[in-house]
C-alpha cells in the first residue's frame, strides 16, 4: 500500500510533497527512503524525483491521481542517487520531459549500473522491470519550468551529495525542493565528492533564496532553520573539527578524522551507526587535505 512508501503531504494547494521513511532502502518503502514531490501547475503537473523503481514511480503516479487528473508533463531529477531518477522510464511513457543539471545526468550514468544492482538487493521483487533512463534534457545554472499558473525553476549551485543536486524554487511560494542538499531528521552522508561544494549550495540556499518552506531531501516538510542546523551546521562543525586537527599537525586523513566529537548531532537518526560518523569525517578530511 501507499502508506508503506510514503506519506502525501499538502504544503499549498498546488505543492505536494512525498515523505518516505528515515531507514534503509527496503521492500515495503520501494526505495523512497527520502522526500520527493509534485507540483500542480493550470494545465500540467511536473513531479519532483521519480522513484527508486518503476512500482516506485506507480506509487507516485497514484498519489498524484488522488488529487489531480492533470497530465504530468516533466519529471525533475534533483540529483544523480538512485530513487531521484530511476522511475524515469515510466513518467516517460506518460509523456513527460525528464529534466537534471548536466552534472546528475554525468552521475547518473557513471553509476548506473552499482546503483542498478544495489537498489534490486534492497528492493527485492518491487525492482522488476525498473531499467535506467536518462534524462532528456540537462541545464547548467538554470532551467524555467513553464508551469502556467505557478513560477518554477531549477537552479543547479553547485552540487553537494552527489554532484548534481539541484533545487527546485517556487519563488512567488518561497518553497525549495532542495533535494539531497538537505536532510532533516537524520544523520547526512558525505560522499566522494566531499563537502565544500555542499556547504556552499546550503549558503546559496540561506543568502541568496531565503526559502519560507523547505522541502528537503530526508525528513519533513520543514523551515530553513531546521534545514541548516541539521545539515549545513553538521557539516561546518565537522570541517572546522578536522581543520584544527590539520593544523595541529595531523599526518594523514586518517589521523585528521578519528575519534571527533560530533555528539551535537546525535538528536539525528543513523547516529548510533559510528559507520556514517566515520566515513563522513573520513571523506571531509581528504577533501581538505587535497587542498592544503
């Protein structure tokens, strides 16, 4: 049932978010293990990440229905993770545009195939019949959506989970779909990609847009002020931390990255796991060393 996957949320009448579970990808959420949506526009609907499956993307598509009979005309990819893009294929074949950053359509294709193979171990029987599909048209900066009846765009800043995370910013609403660039409630993850460019697209988000929703990429509906403390302050606290271990003379990432103190954030879902602490610091510290 829907209520497995997650749960519909009106936050304005034309703005819907999807609000998966705080764990691990499984059978019962279909892999929408995090925060997506749907905007509903005069004529047209475009819908905000689409799944980890293509059940997944069904999923969505009946949500929808409960509330509009309009057409989905774009699929907005915010970043290159798996349950961002993988129910492309099906919102294809209703006719809709899929639209990412160039950088999430270069993510995307790189790891295809390790996301492809992850998503149906976790997934299980709910992943039959999911293939990858791509978008059909990239931006670099930005991209107007031609939504009638509600101002939309997507803005690519830069990049932070994964290297193509993008915001979608209804300006007239002050609403951002921020995507993977913020979790809420739970711990976040640092990739390879490390943290600069992320803390940086969170300063665009608080300086330049200053939303008055923030629909995130993990966790609830929510204020910029939840979004920062429990995104932007945790990964400036753990640049900071690893600095003063840089400049005590640390000898390695390695050395730069144990043992800190980030009990500040243990309110967060996944703290308990030391695996999320450690490679989070782990991956801040060889980003910083790189660029000593």
């Amino acid at each position: 049932s829907n209520a497995l996957a997650f749960e519909a949320i009106q936050v304005t009448p034309r703005v819907y978010a999807l609000v998966g579970d705080l764990g691990q990808r499984s059978p019962q959420n279909l892999g929408h293990n995090m925060t997506s949506g749907f905007i509903i526009g005069n004529e047209a609907l475009a819908v905000i990440d689409s799944g980890a499956s293509r059940t997944g993307a069904e999923r969505i598509h009946d949500a929808i229905r409960k509330v509009s009979d309009k057409p989905i005309r774009w699929v907005v990819n915010t970043g290159g993770q798996d349950h961002r893009w993988l129910g492309n294929a099906y919102f294809r074949e209703q006719g809709a545009v899929v639209i990412a950053s160039t950088p999430a359509a270069v993510d995307m294709r790189a790891r295809a195939a390790e996301q492809m193979a992850q998503a149906k171990q976790l997934i299980g029987e709910g992943f039959a019949g999911t293939e990858p599909t791509y978008p059909d048209q990239t931006f670099d900066q930005r991209l107007h959506l031609p939504l009638a009846g509600i101002e939309a765009e997507v803005i690519f800043t830069g990049g932070g989970h994964t290297p193509g995370d993008s915001i979608v910013w209804l300006p007239k609403e002050k609403i951002a779909f921020t995507g993977d660039l913020v979790y809420v409630q739970r711990l976040l993850g640092v990739r390879e990609n490390g943290a600069a460019a992320w803390i940086g697209s969170l300063e665009y988000l608080r300086d330049n847009l200053k939303p008055q929703i923030v629909i995130p990429g993990h966790g609830h509906v929510t204020n910029l002020d939840e979004a920062l403390r429990d995104s932007y302050d945790y990964l400036f606290h753990l640049r900071n931390a690893v600095q003063h271990r840089i400049d005590d003379g640390a000898f390695d990432p390695v050395e730069a990255s144990q043992g800190l103190d980030q009990s500040r954030f243990s309110y967060l879902e996944n703290y308990d796991d030391l695996r999320f602490r450690s490679i989070n610091a782990l991956r801040v510290a060889e980003e910083l060393f790189a660029h000593q």
